[in-house]
C-alpha cells in the first residue's frame, strides 16, 4: 500500500510536469522566446518556427499565423520567397492594410537584396506603397519610401533618391529613446543607420565627397565596437575605403576594403562585394599588380555567372580582363568578351524597364494623388493646381522641342545610311585615272610626282596606316618616301582639303563603315571606338563624327540599334 501511495505521488508529479510542459508549448510566446532573439537565416530557429505555425493553423489563429510565416520568411534562407507568399497569401485574406503592405514590402526585399530581381522587386515596392499610404504605421511607411529611394539610386535619379533617404533619416533619428521598446529602438536605428549609407553613398554618386566623407565617419563612429551592427559598420568602413581610393591613397584604401569585404559577403551581399572586388581591382592596376588585378576582376565575373547581376558600376572590369588576355590567350579572351556583351544587355534591360515602371506606377500616381487633393481643398492648392498645370506645359513643350530634335536626326540618319547604300559615302580615291586627269588645273607637281604619290597612298588607305595615333604629316611624307610639301601640294589639289581633313576623313568613314557593318561595335563605347579608329579625344571624336557625318555618333549608334532592334 505504501508503494502505491509513492507510485501515485511521483505519477502525480509526472503527469503535472508534462502538463505544464505542453501547457507551455501552446503559448505563442513561449514558443517565440525559443528563437526571437536569434540571427536572419540561422535555421536552428525553423523548429519552433514550425510549431508556432502548426499551433496557429489549429486554432484559426491567422493574426498568429501571418507572424509564423514571417518568422519563417526571416529564418529559413532556402524558402524565403515560400513563406512570404503564404504570409502574404493569409494578409490578404484575413489581415489589415498594413498587414498586407508589409508582406509586399518583405517580399520585394527577399528579391532585392537576397537574388538582385529588381523588376520584380521594384512591383512589390509599389504595391507595399498603395497599401501603406493612410496608415498611422509611420515606421513602416517610411521603410516602404526607403526602399523606393534605393529603387531610384539603383537607376541613378541620385538627386531624387537622396530626397527619400534624407527624409527616412530624419524620420528616424527624430524618436525619443525612452518612449520606444528595446526592439523598436534596435529598428529605428538600424533604419537609420542603412539610410545614413545610403545618404553616404549617393552624395559619393553626386560628387559631393566631402559630404559622403563626413557620413561615412558619422555612421563608422556610430557602429564601431556595436556587434549587433557589424553589418552596417562594414558598409561605413567599405564607404571610407573608396573615398580613399579616389583620393589615390592605394594602401589605405586597400586595408578597409579588405577589412569590410568578410562580413559583407558573410551577408551574402554580393552586390555590395562586387564593388569591394571592382575598387580593389583598380588598386591593383594602379600598383601595377595584373595578377591580383585579374583575381578581383574574375571574382566579379563569378558573382554575374551566379546571380545573373552585375553593376553598372563595375562591369568595365571586363574589359581589363579582356584586353589581359588579349594575346596571351584567346579562349579566355573570347570568353570575356562575351561576357561583357552579356552584362551589358542584362543592365540595358534592367534600366529602361525599372525607369519607365518607376514613373509610371509611383510617381504618376503620386501626381494624379496630389490633383484629386487639390480639387478638394481649399483656394491655395487650387493655385498650386495652376503651377503644375503651367510646369505641365512647360514639360510638354520641352518634349516637343524633343521630338522635333530627334526627327532631325533621324533625318542625318537616313541621309548618312543613304549616301552608305549608294556608294557616294567612302571617300574617293585620292588621284584620278592618268587617262582623265583634268590638264586644266595648274599644279606644281608632275604627272610622274602626282602619279608616284596616288599609288602610295592608295596603298596607305588600303593598309589603314592612318588609324596610327599623333600621325603628323611629316610622317606620312616619310612613309611615302616623298616631303611635307609635295603630300600637302597633291592632297589639296586632289582631294580639296588639307592633311588634318583627309586623314579625319579617312579615320570616321573607317569607323562609320564598322558601325555599319558589325554590330559589335555598336555596343563600344565613344572612347573606345575614338581609340579604333586613331582619335585620342572622345570630344574631338564626336566633333569629328559631327563634322563629316551630320550626326553625333551617340545619335548614330542609338538610331542604327533602333534599325536593327537591338537593345
């Protein structure tokens, strides 16, 4: 009987103890506390993740639910885009408006910063904006602003998207410590401190570098020794490592990109390390260390084959490593190039489309926002109403002195691609047959001088010897075994222009006929096809161009791709 009393007593306690246990478990709380406090993507949180889920989902719990989707959207790296859709799925069901905007906004970021899909981010941005305008979720609204700035910055509308980060700071900083929650404290300061980056690095766009310096040492001081911002002192360090870069300070510059690069790609921000790798390649080049060089460069290269992204900022790293391996090998070579192709039209279509998408889904609906408001206000924004009707129309003029521009060139255009097709475009030979040379004319050459110099220098321009840079012409006079003067006598009465003419001449109908010929060269740039064809100057290039041709080249490539549908 006494056994029995013992065995009844610890099965007592037995039973209370699992009782309380599974008592426990079945509060939402307790569960989370299991993993609340743990790091984005540590996967040892999922468990409890799920049995947060598996509760909510048995008592109907959906507030409770769309929070266990988004602690699984947080923790589980692999199936971020799975748990945002049912978080986002349940919000429109069952959740508020802000519910909604934040699952589209948590969404857009998983494809920003987690797989660079910027299209399908920037839809996911607006979205989140619709639904957060009215709400008294300021925090949040705001966040949705920040990210439409990045959008911006990404396109390079530096001066807008700077408006949107100073605003984010500002809304930010302007809390007061002692009414906001550990939590909420950690937020508002994160949110702060990625706006101050932001700020950092536009203003670097912009060239106001003493400006972008002044941050980048704000958000530094801010986040040093702070391991909770390890990240976020990472970005400041990066920032001040590439202000020393442009100030040619290598070997410091050096030390904090190197130093910033571990953390950011333990975050996995391959964007961020691709321009680390990019600054330090140009180091590299600047200390004369290919080898290193063509490390970094190639490291940029990985980052494009795995993501399918590259920056603008730093894909002219390929044509370093293509012109490295120009005649050391030719795979590698033609690999590169091909390469670079690639991420110039990956960038071409990212751009256009997020421009045209910005404006139009945001800002034009800003605008039409702003007008239904002022058709219900007072006399003021009635007159408010007037100036954008009068910047309106200014805008419409602007764009009609634009289309009028454009068919201007299109007319050069067609003239030039005329004179192309029919053969009256390549310059002429030089001399004439002997058989109908015109005896009118007086000259200070003879027949055999005149007859000497024509074959020499048709052999000239068939060699191409005149995409050779600095050529004077006592150089060419030397090449043709003839003097100064005899050359500048014959061009003048045979071709009708000076030397410096003539050898322009030959220079753009020579990259003209490439442009025209081989799509390749649509995609150089005007410094680069300047250097194809023997010009040392972009700015005399493009004179040049104009000059002979009619037409700016920027105008004429943009209108040969047009022709040809290439994007």
């Amino acid at each position: 009987m006494k056994k029995l009393n013992y065995f009844l007593v610890l099965f007592s306690a037995f039973s209370h103890l699992l009782f309380s246990q599974q008592k426990k478990e079945r509060t939402f709380s307790e569960i989370r506390k299991h993993y609340e406090k743990m790091t984005i993507d540590d996967i040892d949180a999922m468990p409890y993740v799920k049995l947060y889920i598996t509760k909510a989902k048995n008592e109907n719990n959906f507030q409770r639910l769309i929070q266990g989707y988004r602690d699984g959207r947080q923790f589980d790296s692999h199936n971020k885009i799975k748990y945002a859709d049912s978080a986002l799925a349940v919000s429109l069901k069952y959740g508020t408006s802000d519910d909604i905007s934040k699952d589209y906004l948590s969404k857009g970021i998983i494809y920003y910063f987690y797989q660079k899909k910027y299209k399908l981010a920037l839809d996911q941005y607006l979205k989140a904006y619709q639904y957060s305008k009215g709400s008294e979720d300021q925090y949040h609204h705001y966040k949705v602003i920040y990210h439409l700035g990045i959008v911006k910055e990404h396109l390079g509308y530096y001066d807008e998207a700077l408006e949107h980060f100073q605003d984010c700071a500002t809304f930010y900083s302007s809390k007061s410590k002692h009414i906001l929650h550990d939590n909420e404290l950690f937020n508002y300061k994160k949110a702060y401190l990625n706006s101050l980056h932001q700020m950092t690095v536009v203003n670097r766009y912009l060239k106001n570098f003493s400006k972008s310096d002044s941050l980048s040492r704000l958000g530094y001081n801010l986040t040093v020794n702070n391991s909770d911002f390890a990240l976020e002192n990472s970005y400041f360090i990066k920032c001040i490592g590439i202000s020393k870069f442009h100030k040619k300070n290598y070997i410091e510059a050096k030390k904090d990109l190197e130093r910033a690069l571990p953390v950011i790609l333990k975050r996995n921000d391959f964007a961020w390390a691709s321009v680390i790798y990019y600054h330090l390649g140009k180091i590299s080049e600047a200390q004369n260390n290919p080898g290193q060089a063509i490390h970094y460069y190639s490291e940029i290269d990985k980052i494009f084959e795995k993501h399918e992204f590259i920056l603008p900022e730093v894909y002219r790293s390929y044509n370093y490593l293509i012109e490295y391996y120009k005649n050391i090998d030719e795979s590698k070579q033609l690999y590169y190039t091909n390469q670079l192709l690639k991420a110039d039209s990956t960038i071409s279509k990212d751009y256009p489309y997020l421009s045209s998408k910005l404006h139009k889904d945001y800002d034009r609906r800003t605008l039409i926002e702003q007008q239904d408001d002022m058709e219900k206000s007072s006399q003021r924004k009635i007159r408010f109403a007037k100036v954008l009707i009068f910047s309106g129309t200014i805008v419409i003029g602007l764009l009609i002195v634009r289309y009028r521009k454009d068919r201007k060139i299109k007319k050069q255009y067609d003239l030039l691609q005329k004179r192309i097709c029919d053969g009256t475009y390549i310059l002429k030979d030089l001399i004439q047959d002997e058989t109908v040379e015109d005896t009118s004319r007086k000259t200070s050459l003879t027949s055999e001088m005149s007859l000497e110099i024509r074959e020499k220098l048709k052999k000239f321009e068939l060699e191409k010897q005149f995409l050779k840079k600095g050529l004077t012409e006592k150089d060419v006079a030397v090449k043709l075994s003839t003097n100064s003067h005899y050359l500048s006598v014959y061009i003048n009465e045979h071709k009708g222009m000076n030397f410096n003419k003539y050898i322009a001449e030959l220079r753009i109908n020579y990259i003209t006929n490439l442009l025209n010929t081989n799509n390749m060269y649509l995609r150089f740039t005007i410094e680069a096809l300047a250097k194809e064809c023997g010009i040392a100057s972009r700015q005399n290039f493009s004179n040049l161009f104009f000059e002979i041709n009619g037409i700016k080249p920027t105008d004429y490539i943009k209108n040969r791709k047009k022709e040809l549908g290439i994007s």
